[in-house]
C-alpha cells in the first residue's frame, strides 16, 4: 500500500474509531502538557491542534488522543506548502512518513519505528529524481542499497551491515555501464577489487586483505586493453618486481622493491625496428619492432649501487660506469654511434671528478673543476 492509499485508509479508520475526532479542532496553545500529556480543560485532548507561524499561516497540525500524539502529523513551510506528513503513535513516530521540497515534490518517503528509520526509504533530489533506496533498521542501514545518477540510471549497487559496506558492490557510469567492482568485508576492501574504461575493457584490478591492497595489481589501457604496468605489494607495501610495458604489451622498464624500498635490478627497454636502416618514431609506431635492453643498473636500500649501462640501443647516449651507495665513482666510460669509448672520467669515492681522458679532439668536456686533471687527447 502506497503512502497515499495508507493515509486515506488511515483517517478513515480513525474518525469512525472517534466520533469525537471530526469536531475538535483547536490551537495548540490551548493545551496544557503534563508529562508529555496534553490536556484541554482538565480532560487528555482528543482531535486535532493547529499552530501558526507569526505571519498567521499554519506550521503544524497535530492528531491527538488521550492526550497523546496519534495519527497523522502534518509539517508546513511558512509559505503555507505541505512540509512533512508523519503518522504518530503514542507520541513516536511510527508508520509511514513522507517529507516534501518547497515545490511540493517529494523529498523523503519511508517508514518509522519508535522515531527510528525502518524498512525501506527513497530519497529524491530538488528536481524530482531518484536518489537512492535505502534499507533501515532501527536508523542503521541495513541489506541493499541503490543510488542513482542524475538521468535515473543505477550509480552503484551496495549491501550494508550494521551501517557499514559489507558483500557485493558494483557502481556504474551515468551511461549505464559497470564502473567498479568488488567485495567489502566490515567496512574493508577485501578480494579482487576492479575497475573498468568507458569503453567496456578492463582498467585495473588488484586484491586486498582486511582493507589493505596485498598481492598484484594490473592496468591495462582503454583502446587495444594492452597491458601497462604490474605491480606487487605486501600488506600495503611495495614488494617485487614493478613492470611498465609498451607498445604491443612488451616489457619497458622494470625495478624491484623489497619492504617498500628499491632493491635488486632494474631495466629499461626501447623498441627498435626489425629494419635498422629505418628509426623508430613513437609518434607513428609500426608493426616492425621489437624491444630491447638500452639501460640496466641496480638499487641497495633505496639508492642506485653497483654496475650501470645506459644507452645500449641509443648510441649516441651510451656510458657506462659504477655507482657506490648513489654517487659515481671509478673511471665512467663515453661512447659515440659507433660504440668506441671517445672520453673516461675518473671520480673519486665522493662522486669528485679527477680526471678527464678524450680519445678525440675538439670534445666538449662539461666537467671541468680546477682540481681535474686531463690527458691530451688520442690521434
């Protein structure tokens, strides 16, 4: 039965239960209240009390019997427009309520219990759309919740317990294609949580323990659903190999973390062209190539350590040398196009350049101090 249909049922029932009702109508200051029973001349006020605002429009009109609050309550703006309609029993809310804009459409509809929130509410918005269905019990959400977009189409379907998310989520975009997706334990993420382009393709995905993101998470772009990056965390923390990719899904550039902090190798690659007498142009990308290793290095406690290499594949940016706890140290190492050395620098533990070696002339060489000593360079 629909508020309205209740409403009318409702009176009818109550002025046929109370002759008495359908005559006493007066102003609520009339009454008397003793303990939270409201008399008119010593005797509990059965029928109907009226309060205006100052500018003598009505605010409230009050069913009564035996004193108490019984049957319907109606709320007024001072426009004189229908506020609220409320059924009372025994002074609490009880029964089905309806709450109105200054429109008139309505804003809130839904049952109450001893002034609590129960069973199912629908909320609109100023313009008449359908916010959300909510579940209550005794105030608390309780079992499915839908919440809408503006055009009326499902923004996200979510079960609560106890007033908190717990089981199945799944939100949409406005066009009605599914969004995200996931589970919820207790108010927490938990299991596979994943997320979707406009397009449909999936956009990443990644697993959660007791609300903290745990294992490997994955995203992949809108257009082809290549693969773009892969990471592993721990409880949260960043833990394992990290992989980019690139075009046509191949590996890019790779690092590893242990608790949080770069530790162990990390690689970086190039695409190059099956045709070497043809550059590669990333701009206007063809189905010819391959990626290859241009850089490697590795990382102690957060810091690069050990061996480097770079420029591999891009001649012209080849050097190779040793870093110790992030600083370079020892002879480095310069290449040209053809992969001759055409210039070492010597560093001391500091990271201090010491000496410049040019294999040829006319090099520029940017790392002049007054303390670098060089070598002429070969013939």
């Amino acid at each position: 039965m629909n508020y309205r249909h209740y409403t009318a049922f409702f009176t009818l029932a109550f002025i046929m239960a109370f002759p008495a009702f359908s005559q006493s109508k007066l102003s609520f200051q009339a009454l008397e209240n003793n303990n939270e029973v409201y008399y008119y001349k010593g005797k509990p006020f059965t029928g109907i009390s009226v309060e205006n605002f100052p500018n003598n429009k009505k605010m409230q009109e009050i069913t009564w019997v035996d004193g108490k609050l019984n049957g319907l309550k109606t709320e007024y703006f001072s426009d004189g427009r229908i506020r609220a309609k409320i059924t009372m029993a025994d002074n609490h809310k009880n029964g089905p309520f309806v709450y109105y804009f200054t429109t008139g459409k309505e804003k809130q509809t839904g049952m109450y219990h001893d002034d609590l929130l129960n069973d199912t509410v629908k909320d609109w918005d100023f313009k008449g759309k359908l916010v959300s269905i909510i579940h209550y019990t005794d105030e608390v959400k309780t079992g499915k919740a839908i919440y809408y977009h503006d055009n009326g189409k499902i923004a996200q379907i979510i079960f609560y317990k106890d007033g908190i998310p717990d089981g199945n989520m799944k939100s949409f975009y406005a066009a009605g294609n599914i969004r995200n997706e996931g589970t919820y334990k207790m108010g927490m993420r938990e299991g596979l949580f994943r997320s979707y382009h406009q397009t449909g393709g999936v956009a990443d995905e990644s697993f959660y323990k007791d609300g903290i993101i745990d294992s490997v998470s994955t995203f992949w772009d809108n257009v082809a659903g290549d693969r773009l990056k892969q990471e592993y965390y721990k409880l949260g923390v960043k833990e394992g190999e990290w992989v980019t990719f690139g075009l046509k899904g191949d590996t890019q550039n790779v690092v590893t973390y242990s608790n949080g902090i770069l530790n162990g190798p990390y690689k970086k690659y190039v695409p190059v062209n099956f045709n070497k007498a043809q550059p590669f142009d990333m701009e206007h990308p063809n189905g010819d190539f391959h990626m290859l290793l241009d850089e490697y290095g590795f990382y102690k406690d957060g810091k690069i350590d050990g061996k480097f290499a770079t420029g591999l594949i891009e001649r012209e940016k080849h050097v190779e040398g040793q870093f110790d706890d992030g600083i370079k140290t020892g002879i480095w190492y310069y290449y040209n196009k053809e992969n001759k050395v055409v210039l070492e620098v010597s560093y001391d533990e500091t990271g201090k350049v010491m000496k410049v070696k040019s294999r040829r002339k006319f090099l520029f060489i940017p790392y002049y101090h007054s303390e670098t000593e060089f070598d002429e360079p070969e013939e």
